[in-house]
C-alpha cells in the first residue's frame, strides 16, 4: 500500500510541470508555462528560463528522496502519476546530450542502426523507480523520439518570423498530436493512419519539412541489440514523381517484377516495399501524377496493400504517407485533374510551407538568419563579417520588397553567386508592394494623403529616382 503523499504544494508543482513536459516546445504557451514556473519575466533570455526550471524540477525531487529511496509504488496512483511525468522530464533533459551526439551518429552511420551506449543507464534509471522493463523501452523510445523530432524541425527549419513559429508548430503536432498524452496513451503506434499534405511554393523548404516528420516516428528499441530497430536515416524514403515518365512511375512507387515489361531485365522493389512500418514515404510533387496512378495510390492509402507491376502478389505497406505539391489543388480538383476521393484520403492534414517573402516581410531580421545558416553549411564555421557583407549586398543590388520567387532555394543560389563574383540581380519579376502599406490599405485606415505618399514611396523603391515617380 502507499506510504507516502504529495503536498498540495508539491501536486501543484508537478501538475505545472507535467503541463509544460506535454505542451508543444514550438508554441507560445509551453515559454508561458516554462516562465511561470521557473519565476522568470520576458527579459530572461529562454535558456536560463529552461535551466530554472529543470533546478527547481531536480530541487523538488531531491526533497522527496528521488534517486534514492522513494520508488513510484510508495505513492497513490494519482501522487505517483504526477512524480512519474516529474521524474521522466528531469530524466530527458539529463539525456539529451548523449541523445543529441547518437543523432549525428546515426546520420553519420546511415541506414545500419547504431549502438545506444547510454540506453543501459536510462533504463536502469527508471526500473529503479518502479517502471516495468516493457514500459521503462517505451520511454526511452519515446526520448529517442521526442529530441529527434525537436533536433529536425529547429536544425532545418530556422527562423523567427511568426508565419515560421506557427509552421514549425504544425509540424511538431503533425509528429505528436495537439495532445501528447493522448498521443503517448493512444497513438504512439498508430499514426500511419494519419497521411500529410504539404503545400508551397517551389523552393520553400517542403522537403526539410517532410524529412522532419518522416525522420521522427517512432522507433522502438532493441534492449538485446542496444539499438533501436531501426535507423531513423532508413525509416524516411522520398520519391520524386515530376522526374519519371508515366510509363515507370508505377514501377518506382510499387516495384516490378522481371520480364514485367519491355526492359525489366531484373526484379526491382519500389519506395513502398521500401518504407518500414515505423516509417514514411515522401511523394513529392504529387500534383503531377495522372488519374490511372492517383487511383492505385488511393488504394495503398484505403487497403493498404499493392502489387509490383507484373504481379498478383499482394504486399502490405504499414508506414505513414506525407506528400506535397507546388500546385494549386483548388484548381485542379476543379478541373478535375485530381481526385476529389484521393485528395480526401491525403488531406488528415494540411500544412502550408510559408514563403520566404512573406518571412522576410513580418521579420526583416529573417534574411540575416537564414544567411547565417547557409554560411556556416558553406565555409564550416561561422562568420559575421561575411553574413553582414553578403546582407548588405542583398539590400544594396536588390529592389525592396524582392519577392524572392525561388524562395530559400535562390537565396542559397543569391549566396553562392555572390560570393562567386560579388553581383546578385535576382530574377525579373513584379514586385511585392510593402506588406505594412497593404494591411493598412485593407483595413481601411489611410487617408487620401496617406495613399498617394505610400504609393510613391512604393514607386521610388521600385524606380530610384523622383522622375519616374512623377512619370
């Protein structure tokens, strides 16, 4: 029987903190809560808020002889709920480190998973509060899982504008749900149900969104082994279908076997027998494919089975399916050039990838981030000098309001070419007016005055001298 009680001071405590450890590390109120437990105000930068919050986390356990004497039975089923998430968010954060050193090491390996030296640790850890072996692997899974996702979406996926807050948000819950403990309690092993739809504009960074979420599924580990099942390099698989002629395409998403057709000398296993059932399947520019391909991809997505071109065999696809186009979907569903029924089937959730000109207009701090990112791939290092230079060489050669139409994929372009032979021009495209004079023309407050002086202003951005304005 339980021997121990919580406090009601001490239920409060872990209750805050249990809210924070499922709340999105992406969204606004996981800071709040952070901030409101650690007793910190906005000027407290956010790593010493964090690092508040885990000593007053380890603090509180200390007192009640955590890593000691005090195992999770000693307690009710509530009071030994509330320290279990207690004991669990001060053990990941004491993990992350190596669990950020295994993810380069398994980017380094590849596709054979690599060995987990600390996982013996962890799980002797929590066996010793009390966990069962099966539930202590799930945990441990579960870390693994919750820092690769937070390592892909903040490492590739930078940037501070809210259009990117909000978008790095929507992946995270892509990932984990709106809720994680429902997620933890229900989904974990269940999300292949859930397909991915990514819409944007060429170059915006839609393939760095769909490997974040293909590379953070859940993995289980193999305490026999050391390893987890599997890498997590392996468990993501890409195609892009714009690139293959219609005739093969249905070879390189279901495979073939030889003789199939004119030209299959061999047998050849296509993306979907690729893809693990702790994986996910990437179809980019899935707005290309014809009517005929869009019906036997519905059938994976409803049945869940397919067959290699020249086959009855009849082979099981159990990862999640993510997709993105560059193509508006409203108008071909209209035209009919898309399945309304294929859409419905991708659509559990659709997240637009913002372009970087909307970026640049809510945070002109934005451009210089992203130079910095593309620098330090460059030269290996980091350099404010040449960031500071390279930005200065965009505002100087560019109009204002670029539009950027290439999206982060010409400003790596922009760089590179800079850096090459010092003249960036951009491509010859309208531009975009000023995102603050827009709103205000949309809500209806300038006057008169004020609209001619923002649309000269506009003018003489675009032109760079008073006669042209006045032309």
């Amino acid at each position: 029987m339980a021997s121990r009680k919580l406090t009601s001071g001490q239920k409060d405590f872990f209750e805050q903190v249990s809210r924070a450890a499922f709340s999105c590390p992406f969204a606004p109120e996981r800071d709040r809560l952070d901030r409101q437990i650690a007793g910190a105000d906005e000027s407290v930068p956010r790593q010493e808020v964090l690092a508040r919050v885990l000593a007053k986390v380890r603090d509180e356990l200390n007192r009640l002889g955590a890593g000691r004497d005090l195992r999770l039975d000693d307690l009710s089923t509530e009071d030994a709920g509330l320290l279990r998430l207690a004991l669990l968010f001060d053990l990941f954060h004491r993990a992350i480190p190596d669990l950020d050193a295994h993810i380069r090491q398994q980017l380094k390996a590849g596709d054979e998973p690599a060995a987990v030296p600390f996982a013996g640790e962890l799980l002797g850890t929590m066996q010793g509060w009390g966990l069962p072996e099966a539930e202590a692997l799930r945990c441990l899974a579960f870390f693994h899982q919750l820092r690769r996702a937070f390592y892909f979406i903040a490492e590739n996926l930078v940037g501070d504008s809210p259009c990117m807050v909000e978008f790095r948000r929507r992946l995270w819950t892509n990932v984990f749900t709106a809720d994680i403990a429902r997620y933890e309690t229900y989904l974990w092993n269940r999300m292949e149900d859930f397909s991915t739809l990514l819409l944007g504009e060429t170059g915006s960074g839609k393939g760095a969104a769909a490997a974040a979420i293909g590379r953070s599924g859940h993995i289980p580990f193999d305490a026999r082994r050391g390893r987890f099942r599997e890498s997590f390099v392996a468990t993501f698989v890409d195609i892009n279908l714009s690139q293959f002629p219609e005739t093969l395409i249905e070879s390189e998403l279901f495979g073939h076997r030889r003789g199939a057709f004119t030209g299959a000398v061999e047998q050849h296993t296509g993306v979907f027998a690729r893809c693990s059932s702790h994986g996910a399947i990437f179809l980019d520019e899935i707005g290309e494919v014809s009517g005929p391909v869009q019906v036997k991809l519905l059938r994976v997505l409803q049945e869940r089975t397919f067959s290699p071109v020249g086959s009855r065999e009849q082979l099981h696809f159990s990862g999640r399916v993510i997709a993105a186009t560059n193509r508006r979907l409203d108008e071909l569903r209209a035209s009919g050039a898309f399945r309304d029924d294929f859409y419905y089937r991708l659509c559990s959730d659709v997240i637009e990838v913002p372009p970087l000109r909307r970026r640049i207009a809510e945070d002109a701090g934005e451009l210089k981030r992203l130079v910095a990112v593309v620098v330090r791939r460059m030269i290996g290092e980091e350099s404010r000098s040449l960031v500071d230079w390279l930005c200065a060489e965009l505002r100087r050669q560019l109009p204002r309001n670029y539009p950027w139409p290439g999206n982060v994929r010409e400003l790596e372009q922009a760089v590179r070419r800079l850096m090459l032979n010092g003249v960036y021009v951009g491509e010859n495209c309208p531009l975009t007016p000023d995102a603050d004079l827009l709103q205000r023309i949309g809500s209806g407050r300038l006057s008169a005055a004020e609209l001619l002086q923002g649309y000269c202003a506009e003018l003489y951005a675009r032109h760079g001298t008073y006669e042209e304005v006045a032309r």
